[in-house]
C-alpha cells in the first residue's frame, strides 16, 4: 500500500490483469493485491481480468492451473462480485509431449470478467 499515494489510489479507474493467475500458486497474490487497492480506494476500481482456461484434461482436481471455479470461490471468499463480460473458445497451440518438440492445435476458452469489492 506504500508504493501509492492517496490521490494514485483515488485516481485508478480499472485494474486490468490479462493471463496473471493461470497457475494456482499465483491467484491469491494477484487477489491480495487487487483488495489492497480496493481498501485503500476511496472508490475502489472494478478488476477486468482476462483468464484462460489450461485445466481441460484434469478439470477442478487440476493440481497446477487455476480453474474457472478457482477464481469464483476465491472471489466469494472475500466478499467480491463478479460479472462474467465475454467467454470465447480459441485455438491454441500446445506441445504434444513427443521428443520432437511438435505441436498441435487445441480448444481452450477464454473468459474476461469483471471483479468488484462488493455484492451490490
């Protein structure tokens, strides 16, 4: 909360995070913070984050991606409201595990949400 001053902090209109919490390990850093800006915002910024999807073998028991269902229970867990504003399925290129290094096209969807303080 240092690194801002009072009028940085009353002067942010959105936060925006784009690809920041795919991995597990990174969502509550990322989230914590998000709720310092919030706290420290006399009118706190809605959060735009863009999240996409690298859980489709494993699902909700995935050990090291983020899942969608991830982000909303960290969400709810601290009192957050979240509107979902886009969802798209994208074709992306992934290793296929060979020792040649190839790679092979696959689905993966993308979601942009918008994250605010409270349940208003």
């Amino acid at each position: 909360e240092s690194q801002l001053t009072k009028d940085q902090y009353s002067s942010i209109d959105f936060i925006v995070a784009s690809d920041v919490v795919f991995l597990r390990s990174m969502l509550q850093s990322v989230f914590n913070t998000v709720e310092s800006i919030f706290r420290a915002s006399t009118n706190p910024p809605p959060l735009i984050l863009s999240f996409q999807r690298r859980d489709a073998k494993d699902g909700d028991e995935s050990v090291s991606f983020t899942t969608v269902t991830g982000i909303l229970n960290a969400m709810n867990d601290r009192g957050w409201s979240c509107k979902n504003l886009a969802w798209r399925e994208v074709t992306v290129l992934k290793e296929d595990g060979g020792e040649d290094g190839a790679v092979k096209e696959d689905q993966s969807e993308v979601f942009v949400f918008e994250i605010n303080l409270s349940n208003e």
